[in-house]
C-alpha cells in the first residue's frame, strides 16, 4: 500500500529570482487559446487551413516560379506562361503585394481570431474574479496587460508577420542572395516587421479593450463585430455618401491602418492614393485609439471593484 | 501584543474608496502566530486585508508587513504572502492542479518546483482525487481547498485567510480549520484569519484584532480579550433564593441571572469573595457550588463593541 505524506512542506526554492509574469501569462494563455481554436477539431483545422493557406499557396507558387525560370531550357512553355501569367509578381514579397493582398486576405482570419481568442482574455478573468487572484501575486497591472496583449498578439503575429518575413526569406534564398536584390529583401524584411507590430499591437489592444468592457467573452464579442461593423460598415459608408469626400476615410481603422503601414513599407502606390491627406492624421487617430483603449483596460483591470 | 516580532505595524492608517472612507485612524501591532481579525460586516476587515497586500492603495499612514514598507509595487512582499480571498475566484478553464501550478508560477516559482509543490499543497488540502477535474465543476467546499492550496503553493511566510470557511458543511469546515491550525502551530506559518464566525477565530487564534466601523476597537491574545469579562461567576445554592438575591444586592453584588438554584453573580473569583458569603450567611442558604462563568469570545467581543 502506498502510504502518502500529507503534511505540509516548507519550499526552499530562491525567492529573490525576477518574476517572469508576462512570459507566464502568454504562455498559458496560448495554451488555452489553441484549446479554444481546436475544441471543435473542424473548426480549428478549417481555420488553420485559412490562416496558412494564402502563405503556403504563395509558397508554392514561388518555389515553382522559380524553378521553372531557372529551368527554361527544360520546359520552355511553362516558363512563358509563367511571365505571362504574371503570378511571379504576384507572389513575390513586396511592400505593394505583401502587406497588400496577403494582408486583406488574412485580415478576415484575424478578426476571427480576435473572437476565438481575444474576446475572453479579461473578460473570462473578470467573470470568475480571477483578477483578485493575480493581482494577489508579485504581479502589477501593467505585466498582466502586456501578458493578455502578448497572448492575441502571439496568435495575430503567427499568421501575418511571420508568414510574410519567411515569405521574403523564401525569396531571398531563391535569387541567390545578389547584392541588390538582397540589400531591396532585407529593406523590406525590417520594414514587414515594424509594420506587421504596429498591425498586431493595434489589434490587440483593440479586442483587449473590448474584452476589458465585459463580463462574458460572448458580450466581447458581440461588441468587438458590432463596433466593426458600425464604424468600418454603417459609419464610413453613410459619411462617404453624405459629404462625399475622401477625408470622410479617417473614421475607419482600417483605413488608418494601411496609410500608417504604407508609410512604414515606402508603399509609394498606396500612398498615391490620397496624396492630398497626410500619414500624421492616420498616425495621431491611431494613437488616440490606442490611447483610449488602453485608458479602458486599465480602468477595467482592478483587482478590487468599486460601486458607487 | 505577543513576545514574537510583529508581523504587521500599523500606523494611522487611511483607506478610502473614492469619497468613501474604509478604515481611519488604524493603529495597531500585530504579533505573529495565529491571528483573527474579527468585527462586524462593514468594519473594514477586507480592506485591511487587501491594502497589506497593495491591492487598494493607502490613502494616509504607514503600514509595514513582515518588516516591510507596504505599497501597491510591493511585488517582493508578495511573494512572501498568501492570499485566500473570500469571494469565489477562479482562473478560468483549468483543472485544480493547473490552477495551483499557474499560481505558484505568477508567484516566481521555477516550472519544475510550481509543479511538485502543486501536488504536495492539493494533497495537504485533500484535494488528491479531484486535482485533475475542472474548477468550474467543484462543489463549495473544493473551491475554498482550492483557494487555500493555491495561497499555500509558493510557501509564503505569512497566510491572509478572508472568511475561509464560508460555505462549509460543520464537516468541511473542521477539516479546513484544522489545515490552518497545522500551518499555524506546527509548520510556522503565519496567519491572519478573518471571519464573521468568532468560533473559528477561538479554536484557531491565538491573538485577534476587534475592528468596528474601519478601524481597530482591540487588539490582545484570547486569553487577555476573555479574561478582561471574566468578572462573573455561577453560584448554585440551596435554601431561599430570592432572599439570597437581596442579600447579594444589599452587599453591592450585581445578579446577572437567576434560574431555580443558580444564579449568575457579578463578581470575579479572583477578586475578595468575603461579601458573597456574607451574604448566603444572611441569607440562610448553603453554597454547594461557586465556578468562574466561563466568557466565550462572541460575549468579550459584544463587551469590546459595546453590546452590553
């Protein structure tokens, strides 16, 4: 018969090491995140597939391209078809393609993400007062909000920055590592990363605020779609027909957000579009999104709550 | 208050909540041990408890805990505290095993260290056979073994219990004031105990803190809280009662209660007794028995609130 010590031990284990709370906050967080992405195993592989389909279709259509480019000699028909077809440019990385195309693609599957995965990070806590319970540890408010953003950003940050910089790798590899183009790659591949942040650190403190403003994750994202909606869908759409000017843009985020990555990424394309309006603005209603959403979280964040 | 070092030094403390003021004019020494802090609903019992943990922060004054300066950053003091709060608190969508490893992970501890002392403090609070279910599916009872292991994981030097026995069957309720008594007496565990239920406080304290209306009315070991109302004492006789009475309030002896042959006297065994013989003398009556009235610490805290 196995006989069980049940007394209490004391732990001599160091006390004074730094506490790592964010780091554990996101790494438990993205545990129960992919948890909630594959409790229906449909879903999650339906999800997963669109999430990483458009960077392995691109993938592919690189690694092709340029086989068959290389290989002209072989199969000289399908190498014209190939420039014909144009896909090369299409599926090569840069600042125009990558963070054009590849972006509106995923950006369907980083609001569902945001659903999935955001809508409960403070939310869920705040339903069962876990709140207390962290607060209660070496841990300061501002560690448990990094470690909540971190987890949403983990997730947004696998499906768009990392496909698109190994995208560029991919590329670089392909051309063989020449001094100009490399030089272009390696422009692009900082430029991706500094951009795809500000993408990823956006949308997170976004779909944190809204989870921050509720008790349920479901409230959370209830709100999280209906604020899309009115301000992307109802708001820009009835100004834009009402007033009729290209200024009637800076109300969408979305909007906001591609001038401040096009901006990032020297995307001189886009940014031709409306020369007339300065990146600042986009920058500064960022910002004061930002700002405000942060304001909230923090304000939701307590671990004692007052009532009046 | 207690021959060991104190534990908690308040002084002139001040709590509020916006307009609302939770504890004025605190000042009191707290020696280490066992220590309950009682007082009625409102009394400013889980405010104290929250501040020494710089959950709310301190208004005006000074308190130090385990030596230390108490404030909202005091993330190194936190590591050496436990907290069971009194509500019903949970990290959401864990099994009672990962939610005792998270807590002794956002406490500092190492992976490897957080998962074998989760197991040791659910098998100390009897948790061994449940460790892997889901807390949401916990009856009163786990939930408040739960909170206890997860307050206990990171081995902290002193344990703040807000009404641990809440919700327990008279079963449960042993058990779990059993576990703090072995923390308390037999592991060197400091513990502030607060509670409504003043039975938990006798069997379990050693010392307690009288609170009323946000601040501190007594602070003294049991011992010294009942012996300052050990002034009566339980005669029974045998001869004319009532006559016996007279006599008794003609020699200055108040008669607290009369039922048949016993009456309940005013006065202290320790003090000159001369005058209630005197009196039974007078009377006629024969004393067949004289014991000190035994003063629970529910009658020393109604005396210490001014019930009476």
């Amino acid at each position: 018969m196995v006989v069980h010590d049940r007394s209490y031990a004391r732990w001599d284990g160091d006390r004074d090491k730094p506490v790592r709370g964010v780091w554990v906050i996101m790494d438990r967080g993205v545990s129960t995140g992919l948890a909630a992405i594959f409790k229906r195993k449909i879903f999650g592989q339906l999800l997963s597939f669109w999430a990483f389909g458009p960077f392995l279709f691109a993938l592919g259509a690189l690694y092709l391209a340029f086989y068959f480019r290389a290989n002209v000699a072989t199969y000289p028909e399908i190498a014209q078809g190939i420039e014909q077809s144009g896909i090369l440019q299409l599926v090569s990385p840069t600042a125009d393609n990558v963070w054009g195309y590849f972006l509106e693609l995923q950006i369907w599957v980083c609001l569902i993400l945001c659903v999935v995965v955001g809508a409960g990070l403070v939310a869920e806590d705040r339903r069962t007062n876990a709140l207390e319970m962290y607060l209660s540890r070496p841990l300061s408010v501002w560690q448990y909000v990094l470690g909540k953003l971190g987890i949403i950003g983990f997730f947004l940050t696998l499906i768009t920055v990392l496909p698109v910089c190994l995208l560029i790798l991919v590329q670089a590899f392909l051309v063989g590592f020449e001094p100009g183009q490399t030089a272009e790659l390696a422009g692009l591949f900082w430029r991706s990363i500094v951009a795809g942040t500000v993408f990823v650190a956006f949308l997170s403190v976004l779909v944190t605020a809204a989870s921050a403003l509720s008790k349920r994750a479901r409230n959370a994202s209830i709100l999280w779609v209906g604020f899309l909606v009115m301000v992307e869908g109802l708001l820009r759409g009835n100004l834009q027909e009402a007033f009729l000017n290209p200024e009637v843009h800076l109300v969408s985020l979305h909007f906001n957000l591609s001038r401040c990555m096009a901006w990032i990424l020297d995307n001189q394309v886009e940014l031709a579009r409306y020369p007339d309006m300065p990146v600042a603005w986009s920058a500064g209603i960022l910002g004061g999104w930002t700002l405000l959403c942060l304001a909230v979280v923090l304000r939701r964040v307590r671990p004692v709550e007052i009532v009046a | 208050m207690t021959d060991s070092a104190p534990i908690l030094e308040l002084t002139d403390v001040e709590v509020r909540y916006g307009k609302h003021v939770a504890l004025h004019d605190v000042t009191t020494t707290v020696g280490g041990g066992a220590v309950g802090l009682l007082g009625p609903n409102g009394a400013g019992k889980s405010s104290l408890i929250k501040m020494l943990l710089g959950l709310v922060p301190l208004h005006k004054g000074r308190a130090t805990l385990l030596g230390r300066k108490v404030s909202r950053r005091a993330s190194t003091l936190r590591r050496r505290v436990g907290y069971m709060p009194e509500r019903d608190a949970a990290f959401p969508d864990m099994t009672g095993f990962q939610a005792t490893w998270y807590a002794g992970r956002l406490s500092g501890m190492p992976d490897a260290d957080a998962r074998r002392r989760a197991h040791e403090v659910l098998l100390f609070a009897g948790m061994e056979e449940a460790r892997y279910r889901m807390v949401s599916t916990y009856s009163t009872g786990m939930r408040q073994r739960i909170k206890l292991a997860q307050a206990l994981v990171h081995d902290p030097d002193l344990l703040f219990l807000d009404e641990p026995t809440n919700g327990l069957d008279p079963q449960g309720r042993a058990e779990m004031l059993g576990l703090v008594r072995t923390l308390s007496r037999d592991k060197g565990i400091h513990v502030v105990l607060s509670s409504h239920l003043l039975r938990d406080v006798e069997e379990v304290c050693t010392s307690v803190v009288v609170m009323r209306q946000g601040t501190v009315v007594r602070s003294a070991t049991v011992a010294e809280l009942q012996a300052a109302t050990e002034d009566a004492c339980q005669v029974t006789v045998a001869g004319p009662v009532e006559a016996f009475r007279a006599a008794c309030e003609r020699h200055g002896i108040p008669v607290m209660q009369t039922r048949d042959q016993h009456l309940q006297l005013g006065v202290s065994l320790a003090a000159d007794t001369q005058p209630l013989f005197r009196a039974a003398e007078e009377s006629e009556v024969i004393v067949r028995r004289l014991t000190p009235v035994r003063v629970s610490l529910e009658d020393a805290l109604i005396d210490v609130l001014g019930g009476r």
